[in-house]
C-alpha cells in the first residue's frame, strides 16, 4: 500500500530540508541530533519515574524504572533502539511511558553501553546484566514475582532476542516474552526489503552499515547468534515473542524471517506487518493514528503474556 500519509508528509519535510544525514555527522552529532529528532509531544504521566545504577559486567549501568501505580506489577526490560551507537534513556522515554500504562508494568529501561567507544558484545552483556539485576530484585521494583518481559526497538529489539538466547543458554533467568520491534537480526543486509527500502525511509542501507561497522567491527564476529540472532543453529526453547514490521523498512524481512524461524523450531510466535509505515514509527504513536495501533496491540500481547 502507499506510504501512511503523516509519514509521506514527514519524509518530503526532512527531504526538502536536506542537511546531512546521521552516519554523515560525528558520533556526538549524531547522537545530539537523534535526541533534537524526536517528536515533541504531552507528557505520558506515569506514576512514578526513579533513576538508578545497577552493577553491570564492566562498570555500572544506569536505569530509569517507570511505575504505572503503587500497586505490584508485572516487569518489562526494555533496551532502546539508535543502532547500538545513539539514543539513550531520554530518546525513549515515551516509548517506556507508552508501554508502562498501556501494558501496566514496570518498566526498567536500560542504558547499555555503546559503540563505538564499548564494541559487541559489551551491549548485549548489559542487557543480560540488567535482566538478572531485574529478576533479582522484584521485591525493589514492586514486581509480581514472575518471568520478566524482555523488549525493544531496531538495535534494541536485536539486544532483546540476544538476552532470550544468553537467558536460555546460561540457564536463566525465565523470560516471559520477547517484544521485537522492526528488530535489527541479520548483519548481510541481502534481504530484498534492504534493496527495495534501501533509501528515502529515514533508515537507510548506508546508516544501517554504518552502525555495523561501529558496533561489530570484526566481520567474523557478525556470524555470532547474538550480533544476527537469525543464524543461531538452534532457536528451540526460546521464550514466545510479538515481532513487529513495518512495510518501507529495510530491516523488514529479516524481522520476519527470524520470526519464520522462530515458529519452525517451535516457539509461539506472532508477527504483525505494518503497511504504509516505515522504521521507527513505534515513537509516533502520538501523531500517526496506524502507529496507535502498533502500541496497542504491543501493549495487549505484554499484557497477556504477563496474565493480566
């Protein structure tokens, strides 16, 4: 279907702007230019909001725990998205706040370290820090005792299917779902929704290199299961998962080819295609009304997977 007309109306704006893009800028640049990029809307209230630094492989690794009430609740880990090398907690913020109310949850969003500065696996290794940290201490976040939710956008939809691998492989914690979000989990870039949806869809063929060359600089390392969770030999066992696509998004078809993957080693699995969206459309819940949708039905499945 065509472009969702917001969005048409988004990209000829940034089109016409010109300027350069991401990858074209300096790493602090670019990170203070993803932060200006994202969209000014309300506030989502939540009940309660508290930073604090949680012990991680290799130094401490800062959270932000939103709370949807006093009561206990379910626990979700999210890892933002920004390919491994910009965003942080504040680029997501809404994104957590979304996902706090409409799922009630705690949400425990996690600032792992980047690339290029901190190279794979040292994202990952944070987040599957943060997951232990998370099931540990329920009792201090006011959860309800059970398996976490494990989620994320692009890079960090990529790091939420690497900790379901590090979960099942290292003997815990329980998981109990994977929220993939257009998630990053094939280093080829061969797929025919990179060449069709190479340029003009904010995430570009170009950027998407760009962030591999300075997260995972050793191309053999790329073949790891947890840089491209698509290669893993083995996906059996692996908690259920919601992946989610959009239509003019390069990383489409891998999401949905790890997705395919998923269910023929017999893991629960849905996945859900956008039409007419692009990457990153999670964030634009507030303006696009099909991007509505996405959150919606993000925050039924956790909400089930979670029993509420």
């Amino acid at each position: 279907m065509p472009l969702e007309s917001v969005t048409a109306a988004i990209l000829a704006q940034i089109a016409a702007e010109g300027g350069p893009e991401l990858n074209e800028m300096a790493i602090a640049e670019s990170r203070a230019m993803y932060r200006m990029m994202q969209p000014e809307l309300p506030e989502i209230v939540v009940h309660s909001v508290e930073n604090l630094m949680i012990d991680g492989p290799d130094g401490a690794i800062p959270v932000r725990i939103y709370r949807p009430s006093a009561a206990p609740a379910p626990v979700h880990l999210h890892f933002h998205g920004g390919g491994w090398v910009i965003g942080d907690l504040d680029t997501h913020d809404r994104d957590c706040r979304e996902i706090c109310l409409g799922a009630e949850c705690i949400v425990v969003a996690v600032d792992y370290r980047l690339a290029p500065e901190h190279i794979f696996p040292a994202a990952p290794e944070d987040c599957y820090a943060a997951l232990c940290w998370a099931t540990a201490n329920e009792d201090l976040l006011g959860g309800l005792g059970g398996p976490v939710s494990v989620g994320g956008d692009s890079a960090g939809g990529n790091l939420a299917a690497a900790v379901a691998l590090m979960a099942r492989d290292r003997n815990g914690p329980a998981i109990a779902m994977q929220l993939l979000i257009y998630p990053v989990t094939d280093a080829t870039m061969e797929s025919t929704s990179y060449r069709d949806n190479a340029n003009g869809y904010l995430l570009s063929r170009t950027m998407m290199s760009w962030f591999w060359d300075h997260y995972c600089p050793d191309l053999a390392l790329r073949a790891d299961p947890l840089a491209s969770p698509i290669i893993a030999e083995d996906l059996s066992g692996l908690p259920p998962a919601l992946v989610m696509t959009a239509e003019f998004d390069p990383l489409r078809d891998e999401g949905e080819a790890y997705a395919e993957r998923l269910k023929d080693a017999g893991v629960a699995v849905e996945v859900r295609r956008f039409d007419g969206l692009v990457h990153g459309f999670f964030s634009q819940a507030g303006i696009i009304e099909a991007a509505r949708e996405g959150v919606d039905h993000a925050v039924r499945s956790l909400r089930r997977a979670h029993g509420n």
